[in-house]
C-alpha cells in the first residue's frame, strides 16, 4: 500500500530537515510513538501504540532513519509487531525549498500482515493517509513552535 | 416396487437440525476437557528463529505448551495420497519446525483449562521470525526466484501431461486455431461449520477416540494411526453432525493428528474449534488454475483438437489430494463433445499459501469452465450460434457407451435432449429476441449456455489412491426395525433419508422403520466416505446390494418357516409368500394368529404356524430367536456387501443463465437461471433440486463475487467474510430446474451422482452470459470473479 | 475469535454511565456491539471495561416534539425501520436501516452505536448529514450540540471527546414539499456501502430545488456534504439534465477512497453516479 504527497511548511529546508531527523520530535510525529530510544547512529526502538477510533494496537519495534542528504533527503523505516500484527512502513522524504518555505515530497509504502491485513484491508488506505496527516500537522507544530530560526522581523 | 425412491421425501435430517438439537463437534461435551489454541505464522514466508513460550507457559491454567521442536519425531507427516511420477512431496509436519511457509501455518499449541485462557496465553508466545522473500504469484514461481522448499531447487511439484490423439496433427488440420489465456481464482469453500476435533485418550483401555468434523472417518481414521503410531484397532473415529464440507473436509489435517497426541500425552479430552479466521487461513482451498487453451476447429464449427497448458498453484504443501486435483481437469477435457486429440500439460506449482485441494467439483469446474467458454469463443471466431456449435460437437445418444480422448468411457447420455430441454424451458427464441431488443435500446443483456458432463461416483478402485469401493451393513433387528449402516458418511447430502428410502423399497417395509448410522468407525464397517459425487452411486448400491444378500438369505429361512422349498416363495412389497401352487398342495389356509403372552422381557415368539406369507420383519425375529431356521444358515439376519463400481458415471446437462449489466456501474445481475440437469436415475428430487440449487449459489460465488486474494507479500487479505464475498440469499435468483433421465450402466440403482453438478455446470454459465451481454464492446472472456469494476471498465473505455 | 479480557457494567442510566467513563479511561461504550465486538473479537480492541448503554431505558426512543424529530442514541435500525411515524415524516431514516447488514445486526445494532463508531462506509453517517441533523452530547458538564457535519472528523474519529455519550440525534422536521432518498451499492461480503449516497430535498411546486442536502458514506474516510452538488442543484429546476450535472461534482476536493473491490477511481465514479440516482429518486418521492 503505497501513499504520497507533498507536504508545505513555511520554514527554512534546514530547519525542516533538523526537525525531520531529530528523535524527540519524530517521537511525538509518529502517532501514538510513546517512546523512542537511540541503540545505534540513526536507529532507535520504539514503542507505538496506534490505531484509529476503537481499534487501537501496541507495537513495539525500530525507526531507523537511512540514506541521510541533509537537508535534502532521507528514508524512514518502521517496523513494528504487536497482537494485531506487523506494521512496516517506508518513508522517502526529499526537500525542497518552495515559495520561500520547504516543501516536503513524501513516498510512503506500508506493509502490515496478521489481523490487520486479514481484515482491515478496506480501511487500510485511510488509516496511512490519516497517520501521514497526523504526522505532518504535528510536525507543523512542532516548527512552529520552535522558532529560534525565524528572523526577528518575521511575525510569528 | 418404489413406494418412496423417487418421492419427495422430506429430509428425516432436518427437524433435529431446525431446532438445534443436532450434536456436531463443539456440543460434545466432555468432562475435564483441555482446550486448544494455535499460533499461527502471520508471515508467508519466514524463518522461525526463536519461540519463547515461558510466559505461556507460566500462565494460570495453561496445561502445556508445545512446539514443532516437540511434536516433530512424535507425530508423523501429513499425509499426501497422491501418487504421480515423480512428484515432490515435502516433509508436512504438524507444527512447523525451522520455517512458516503460509499465513495461518500452526507454530504452536497452547493447551489450557478453557478456551479463553488458552486463546490469551496464545498471544504471550512470541515467535522471533526473519521474513524470507514470499512466493506468491504461480506464473512467476514457476520460472524460479525465490524457493518455496529451498531442498527442492525450483517450485515445480510435478509435470505432467495427459491426453490421447494426435493434438499436432489436430490443430494442424483445423481451418482457425484460437487461444485464451484463463485464470480460476482460488476459492475458499467456507463450510459452514467450520472444523473441529475433540479427543480423548482413555490410559487404562489405551485407546484413543477422535471426533472429528470430517467427510472420510475410516481414512481419517487409518491415517492419524499412522501419524501418531497408534494401533488402528483402537482408534475410533467419530463423526457426529457435519456442517458441510465442500471437500474441504475430505482431508486429514495437522490438528486432527496433533489433537490425538496431547490427549495421549495428557491423559485427558483436548478440544480444538475452529475460528472462521482458521477456516479462511488454514483450510484447504480450491481452483487456483492458470492456463492457457488453444483449440482448433472447422469453419464448421467442428473441434479437431484442444490443448491445456496450466499451471496449478498447489500452494506450500500437499494436503491429501493437492497434487491430483488438476489431473482431474484433464480428465474432463473433453466436456460434452468429440474432440478427436487432447492434450494436457500441467505444472503444480508450490507457493507460499495455503494449500489446494478438493473444493465442491474438485479440477472438473476448470475443464468445464474451458470448454464451455472455447465452445463460445469458437462461436464468436466462427460467427455461428453457440447452441449450434454444440449440437454440432456432441455424441449422439447411439454413440454410447463414448471414448473421449482424454482416456474415459463415458457411460451414457443424450446431451441433446437436455440442451433440447433447457432451450425449451427458457424460451430461448424469445430470450434472443428480448436480447436484440435490449441491445438496440442500448442496454446490456447477455445469455449464456453451458452444456457440461462431469465424472462421478468416484471411483473403480484403480483409478482413485485408497479404494473406490463403498460398503454397507444392512441388518433387521429382531423387533422388526432396519439398521442400515453406510460407509459413506454424509455431512448434509441427507443419506439418512436417500439411503432409508432405498432400504425401505427394497424390503418392503415402512420407512420409519428404518435407520441409517454412519460415521463411527467403532459400529461401522470400513468405508471410504462422502465425495466425488459418490455416495448414492456407489454407498447407495452397496446398501442395495446388502439388502439383497440379506433378502436370499431370508427367503431360505421363509421357505423353511412355510415348510416349501426356497425356489417356490416369492417376495413382494416386504413379504415372503409360498406361491399358489405350493400353497394349495400344502392345503391349508392362512390361520388366525393366537397373539402369544411372552413372559417380561422374553422375545416375543413368531407365531408362524402354518402360515403362508411373513414379512421380512418376522423372519428377522425368527432369524434372532434361531429356533426355526435351516440347519444350515447361521442366525441373525444382516448382510454386508463391498461395492466396487466398474466405471465412473457421467452425470451431464445444460444450464442457461439471463444477465442484465448495469452500465453506470457494471454491476451483474442474474434475471433468469434454468437449469436441466441429468443424474441419472434419481432417489430424491428434493435432495436433487437442493444439491443443483447449492451448487449454482458456489458458482454464482466464483462467477462474480468470490477470490482468496494474498497480496504480494503473501497476506492473506481476505482474511473473513467481512472481505470474502460468498453470495448470500438477496444476491440469488429463482432457479427454474428440471431433469432429463438417462440410467447409468453403471449400476443396479441407475444413479450418476448430483453433488457437484451445479459448481461444474453453472460457472461457465453466468461467465459466458455476461461475455455475450458485452459482446457489443468487442469482449470475448473475462476471467473471474466478474466484479463491476472490472466490468465497468470495459465499458468505459 | 476471543475477545481479550475485559470487565462488564451495565449502566441503567446515562449519569451511571458517564460516571464509569470518568473513572476508566480505557473504557468503552457498548449499545448494540455490532462493530466494537466484533472488533474485539479479532483484538483488533482492547478495552479494559464495556459500559453497556444499550439497555438504558431512556436511551430509545423515536418521538416528534415541536417540529424536531428527536431519536434517542441507542434506538436500533429495526426501531427507526420499522417506525410508522418516520415513514410519514422522514422517510429517509427507515429507508437507510433497510440497507443496513442483514435483520440481526438491524434487531441489535443502534444508530448511536453506528454514527459513535463513525465507519467510513457506515449508512447513518450519510442520512444524518442530509438531514442536517443535531448531534446531542452529554458529558459530566452537561450537554452540548454539534452539527452532524462537524461530528465525523475523520476515519473512525468523531467529535465525541473522552468521557462524552451520544444521547440524542435531532432532526427538525421538514415543512413543505419534500423529497428524501438513500441509495446504495452494497459491499457483496459486509453489505457496507461501497457508496452511499442520501438525499434530501426541499421543493416548490414547480420541482424547482429550494434547498438540497445531501451526505455521502463510503468514498472518503469519513461521510461529507458534497456542496457542489448542493449549490448546484439550489435553484435549479430539477431534471435529468440538471441533476447529472449537479452530480459530476460529487466527490469534489474528496479524496477518495481505493481497496480490493473498488478502487479510488472506480469510487469516483460510483459517487457521481449514486448521487444521481438519490437526486432522482427523492425527487421522484417528492410529495
């Protein structure tokens, strides 16, 4: 299942790109990421507890962050494996600086097995895009938020 | 004389099954009983690194934990019974071992106090996996890439290529060759009972008995002896009600066997029911062909040759009967039409997936469906009407018995008169003319035809891996009331009512004397059980048969009761009588009986003094009591007798199906379903119109709505019937049915064999209706299933 | 198919029930059950406790009070199916529970239950968006009301915040000439709606359209007012012509929704032409 887009922010490619790669703001992006701890360069274990609605899973597993071209480029992979199955996602994200922000193209491919292949293949689509969604907009929070990057004339 | 075969008796079955008192599987209730639950791989393909059970294992009320390191030198292999050049038969152990080869492959078995417990300590088991490449698409496994059994080299189970004739010269001689690519999606037979075993060990008698939802208790029953090395003498095998099995449960699966080996090691019942999630994952499926025809013809229509050349996806292990299902395709290659050289080449292909197996027509619905749709794409090439390419290709009634070229001798038939009949039925002239009509209003209306013959009453012995035979027991008790026990153990065909209306003919006597056991190999004769069609051509003539031995028998006790000579009496309508002749020499006439005061629970005495004519009912008492029987006969009155039929039956037909096609949304719908079917004799016709009824609802499942869907990593993602579309009342038109009838041969009842006929008959149907409604856009197939979308988008463009 | 472990109560009033939600965070209302347990059943939900609001007597109801048709939350399909009054005076409910699953779940299933639950291919959520109808919420701090429109947030997600219960849905009654339709494909296995398409028109005696408002289940994560085809149909005199036009804007800025039986596409396209076929079907109902 694949899903992709462009996602515009209103702030420099480096700060977009800081933001993008720094674990404790990737924690509170990833829905449902409780807790992320570094093993290795780029690679931290993670527990998630996701889901939509009511129907709602822990999964514990690793976000490795691979293919690193600051400020342009980068590849997330997920992987994660609980009671309802396994979530592995990859994402592609590629930088670039539009009409004086970022804009973030994305590719992301989800493969889930177990119960959630099983059965939730019609709603599946929806769930990625509305955890992509998620995602972005608490990435907007969060660079909106952290404003050290913005010019003193700027208005917040 | 038939007082009751040929009636529409109403199923003796059902009133217990209406009000729910009918026992299957999970209403045994033992006490002490452990219950089961598996983990299963979630990956298709993966290597099992690790299990750590001890959290499992130290739960509250969790009994034993086991794994494939546990059981695999304790239980033997699935077994496979086919047996063909050269096949790869891969070691099938009950528990995977190193690997998960498919979605739903059990890993381990958690054995607890009751089912909750025992399904929550199921998920505290965590299986460390490495995912392996899955192989999924058949086309592609069959090239190379990645390995399902690495040990193998390639994914190629067997070859084989079958057919008689010359098909080079065949297609050399034809004025046009065509070819279509066809794909036969796989099919989930959904019984609605899903399985279910319960065992129980017994340490002091060291017997073991399985009650299992199963179609062959006897073979189930020989086969887990040798899996889990058990005398077969003290195993019992219990099938109590079964809630449809489609073939499904013609088979002998890992839990059956790995059920029977914790009660031994335990020393306790152990029960395992099976989810519908189970059931979709873990359950044999069906069809799961790709192929390739090409046929040549005539410009009259006339078919010089045709050539199959498919791939099977076998899926990652032989069940039972995996590898021969597709040599039955080719068996019916032919369909209902001379067709001078066939030739068929199959692969069975191994994929990361569950296995296939015998699904309701079991390899015939393929051939059928191929040549039932080459009969019409030669009609599209030739611009002929599909009817006429038919009639043109058919034997004719004289031509019986008739070799095929795929090496059978079908037994008897008159395909013409059914097609003749259907065309009738149907309003077949006006159907056209309905459809010419629709078309120049623009909508879409198509009629499909399908003139099939299938293979039944499986089988003579040499053609099938464990004996074709059926056997029966018929016994008169000493009060009078008939036993009758069949080794063709029936899971909703309704034998207890074809077989007791059979037994209640040929004695004589009122039906509701008469009771049909079956299904415990502890009471029953070896048999062999309920498939193929097989049951009333070949158990039902093994329950004639008996009753016939049975009746010699009584005959010579009746003569020596009415003191003449066995040659002088005669049986009619359940009643011995000395004839006139010797009746009037003896000079007497017929007494009053004096009813005799027996003292408390003494026999009764058969007071036949003197008579001339006594039931078969009083001949079996007298036979019990063995007071007044020759010297020479042995007492009691039961027969057995082994039927081994000589041939298969050929059961044939012609459905006709009426489609509308929504053209905003593609969506199919069936507005007119007639059906002309030819079983031969028939003992029933509410069993016969319920069977060709079902079987059209499967096909109308595989037609347009039904498809096990793995997706490219091998999930299984149509995972329940939230997703599998089997159809459903709402989605089912009125069947108008008939009957032509042809006696087979082949037996003393005449009987071909119905189970199957509406699976085989009805697909290609539907498909071929819903090509001609869409002819007007150049269309000439469709593969399976049609959904709207797919249909909607040749409409659109 | 066991549900993990999970205690029960049963609530016998709504105060009981809010009062249970408080405490347990993780706890779950049940109505009907026919789309959390089965959830549950898969484990795909594990919710610590179920608040069983299902046999709260004063959660059922279907009653006309000033012009307002109000429906208490847990009223089942069969009840509003099966209503003589909203036959007469909203025929769109009872004709939307006849597409719903099959007689058990309709005999079980609550339309609280369904529109809480928020199902993308749920049948309510389209009628209640057609209907324009009020969402009744009550919590610890009382009772507030959200517009159907705002109540679907997004796939499976509604307005409701933890520690709320749906109680109410009201509807006002229409005056006038009134046209009312849900159409539907049916999903061949779940019976959920590939496309659901309500309808609700005012008219004038001419068929001019003095107000439409319809609701679309099925294609997006969540049901959605298409105000293209509203706009385009307000004022317009209704006919075959103006109502197909009206319906190319169906799934306008949507994105929609793609699985195994229909894709995005095919979606698409089915939403045109079940938004057609509402139009013209209310229409045809009007009285």
């Amino acid at each position: 299942m694949k899903i992709a887009g462009t996602h515009e922010i209103q702030a420099p490619r480096e700060v977009v790109y800081q933001a993008l790669t720094d674990p404790q703001i990737l924690q509170r992006c990833i829905p449902g990421c409780e807790s992320l701890e570094k093993t290795a360069d780029n690679t931290y274990v993670a527990t998630m507890k996701a889901g939509v609605g009511s129907v709602k899973g822990t999964f514990k597993g690793n976000v490795r962050l691979e293919d690193m071209q600051a400020p342009i480029h980068y590849r997330m992979i997920v992987d994660g494996k609980g009671a309802p199955g396994f979530v592995k996602g990859t994402g592609i994200f590629n930088l670039e600086e539009r009409n004086g922000g970022t804009a973030i193209a994305y590719e992301g491919e989800m493969k889930v097995g177990g119960v959630i292949a099983g059965v939730g293949q019609r709603m599946i689509e929806a769930a990625a895009k509305m955890l992509a969604a998620h995602f972005f907009k608490t990435l907007d929070d969060e660079i909106g938020r952290g404003d050290s990057w913005r010019p003193a004339s700027t208005p917040p | 004389m038939s007082k009751y075969v040929g009636e529409r008796i109403k199923r003796t079955e059902d009133p217990r099954l209406i009000k729910g008192l009918a026992h299957y599987v999970d209403d045994i209730r033992l006490p002490d009983t452990l219950h089961v639950a598996f983990v299963r791989s979630i990956y298709a393909h993966a290597r099992i690194k690790a299990i750590d059970t001890t959290e499992a294992a130290n739960s509250a009320g969790v009994v034993a934990v086991y794994t494939g390191k546990d059981v695999a030198e304790k239980v033997g292999p699935v077994p496979c019974a086919a047996a063909l050049p050269d096949l790869k038969v891969p070691d099938y152990r009950v528990l995977a071992t190193d690997k998960a080869l498919f979605v739903g492959h059990p890993i381990a078995a958690v054995v607890a106090t009751d089912r909750y417990v025992a399904r929550d300590a199921a998920d505290l088991i965590s299986v460390d996996y490495e995912e392996l490449p899955a192989v999924v698409d058949v086309e592609q496994a069959a090239q190379g890439g990645a390995l399902v059994h690495e040990s193998f080299g390639d994914n190629i189970a067997y070859k084989l290529t079958s057919g008689e004739g010359d098909i080079e010269a065949a297609m050399k001689s034809a004025d046009r060759t065509v070819s279509q690519k066809m794909v036969h999606q796989r099919l989930a037979p959904i019984a609605m009972e899903p399985r279910g075993v319960l065992a129980r060990y017994f340490p002091g008698e060291e017997e073991l008995t399985v009650w299992s939802s199963t179609q062959i208790p006897h073979l189930l029953r020989t086969q887990l002896a040798l899996m889990i090395g058990i005398p077969e003498n003290k195993l019992r095998v219990i099938t109590p009600e079964v809630g449809g099995g489609f073939g499904s449960k013609l088979n002998v699966y890992a839990e059956e066997a790995l059920l029977g080996w914790i009660s031994m090691q335990l020393g306790k019942p152990v029960k395992w029911i099976e989810s519908r999630r189970e059931n979709v994952q873990a359950t044999i499926h069906g069809r799961a062909q790709v192929g390739t025809v090409e046929v040549g013809c005539r410009n009259d229509g006339t078919i010089t040759g045709l050539r199959y050349d498919v791939v099977a996806d076998l899926g990652a292990y032989h069940q039972l009967l995996t590898p021969a299902i597709p040599t039955l395709t080719g068996l019916m290659l032919s369909g209902a039409y001379k067709i001078p050289a066939i030739q068929m080449n199959v692969t069975g292909v191994f994929t990361n997936k569950m296995s296939t197996d015998a699904y309701r027509g079991a390899g015939r619905p393929e051939a059928t469906y191929v040549v039932e749709r080459v009969m019409d794409i030669v009609a599209a090439e030739l611009k002929m009407d599909p009817v006429e390419v038919r009639r043109r290709n058919f034997p004719k009634a004289n031509e019986f018995p008739f070799h095929t070229a795929t090496g059978l001798d079908y037994d008897s038939g008159d395909y013409e008169a059914a097609l003749d009949k259907a065309l009738d039925l149907s309003g077949f002239k006006s159907l056209r003319a309905a459809q010419a009509k629709a078309r120049a209003e623009g909508k879409l209306m198509g009629i499909g035809i399908s003139s099939y013959v299938e293979i039944c009453a499986l089988g003579p012995s040499q053609a099938m891996p464990a004996g074709g035979w059926e056997s029966a027991t018929v016994r008169i008790e000493p009060t009078g009331k008939v036993t009758v026990m069949t080794g063709a153990s029936p899971h909703g065909q309704g034998q207890e009512t074809s077989f007791a209306q059979i037994a209640a003919d040929e004695l004589g006597v009122d039906i509701n004397d008469v009771t049909v056991i079956h299904g415990d190999t502890a009471i029953v004769q070896y048999g062999i059980g309920t498939f193929g069609s097989r049951a009333t051509a070949v158990g039902g003539t093994a329950v004639l048969i008996a009753i016939q031995k049975l009746k010699e028998k009584a005959a010579k006790i009746a003569a020596h009761m009415m003191q003449c000579d066995a040659s002088s009496v005669a049986f009619e309508a359940g009643k011995y009588s000395r004839q006139a002749a010797t009746a009037a020499a003896a000079g007497t006439s017929e007494p009053v009986v004096p009813v005799g005061e027996a003292p408390a629970g003494a026999l009764p005495e058969p007071q036949t003094n003197g008579r001339t004519s006594l039931t078969i009912q009083e001949i079996a008492l007298a036979a019990h009591i063995a007071k007044e029987i020759p010297p020479d006969t042995e007492p009691g009155l039961s027969a057995t007798y082994f039927f081994e039929p000589k041939n298969f039956t050929f059961p044939f037909g012609t459905h006709i199906c009426v489609v509308e096609i929504d053209k905003d949304t593609g969506a199919v719908k069936i507005v007119k379903y007639v059906a002309v079917d030819d079983c031969g004799k028939v003992i029933n016709p509410m069993l016969v119109d319920g069977q060709v009824h079902g079987g059209i609802v499967q096909s109308i499942g595989q037609a347009l709505y039904e498809e096990v869907v793995y997706d490219d990593q091998g999930q299984l993602v149509t995972g329940e019937l939230m997703d599998y579309a089997l159809p459903k009342a709402s989605q089912v038109p009125w069947f108008e049915t008939d009957r032509t009838e042809t006696p087979s041969p082949v037996n003393p009842l005449g009987v071909k064999g119905v189970g199957e006929a509406g699976t085989i008959g009805a697909t290609p149907a539907i498909v071929n209706a819903v090509v001609d409604a869409l002819a007007p856009y150049g269309v000439k197939h469709l593969d399976m299933p049609l959904r709207p979308e797919k249909i909607w988008r040749i409409i659109k463009s | 198919m066991i549900p993990a472990q999970f205690d029960y109560v049963r609530a016998n009033t709504i105060d009981e029930a809010l009062s249970l939600l408080a405490q347990n965070e993780d706890a779950k209302l049940l109505a009907g059950g026919h789309s959390l347990l089965p959830a549950m059943k898969l484990r795909l939900a594990m919710p610590s406790l179920l608040v069983d609001i299902g046999r709260i007597k004063d959660l059922a109801y279907i009653r006309e009070e000033n012009g307002r048709i109000v429906i208490g939350a847990a009223t089942t399909h069969y009840q509003i199916e099966s209503s003589e009054l909203l036959k007469t005076i909203c025929p769109l409910l009872p004709q939307c529970a006849g597409h719903i699953g099959d007689m058990q779940v309709r005999n079980k299933g609550t339309i609280g239950g369904s529109v809480a639950h928020a199902d993308p291919a749920g049948d309510w959520p389209a009628a209640v968006i057609a209907l324009n109808a009020e969402m009744i919420i009550a919590s610890k701090n009382g009772e507030r009301s959200v517009k159907a429109d705002d109540f679907f947030v997004d796939l499976m997600t509604t307005a409701l915040e933890a520690g709320e219960i749906l109680r109410e849905i009201r509807i006002n009654r229409s005056t006038g000439r009134t046209g009312q339709s849900y159409v539907k494909m049916h999903h061949p296995a779940s019976g959920f709606a590939v496309v659901g398409v309500a309808a609700n028109l005012a008219l004038n005696g001419a068929g001019k359209c003095q107000g439409a408002s319809i609701g679309i289940t099925g294609v997006a994560a969540r049901a959605y007012r298409p105000a293209g085809v509203e706009s385009a149909l307000n004022g317009a005199t209704l006919n075959d012509g103006t109502i197909a036009s009206a319906a190319t804007h169906a799934s306008d800025g949507i994105d929609v929704n793609g699985d195994l039986f229909a894709s995005a596409d095919y979606r698409k396209h089915l939403a045109e032409v079940y938004t057609r076929r509402a139009i013209s079907a209310a229409m045809e109902s009007a009285r």
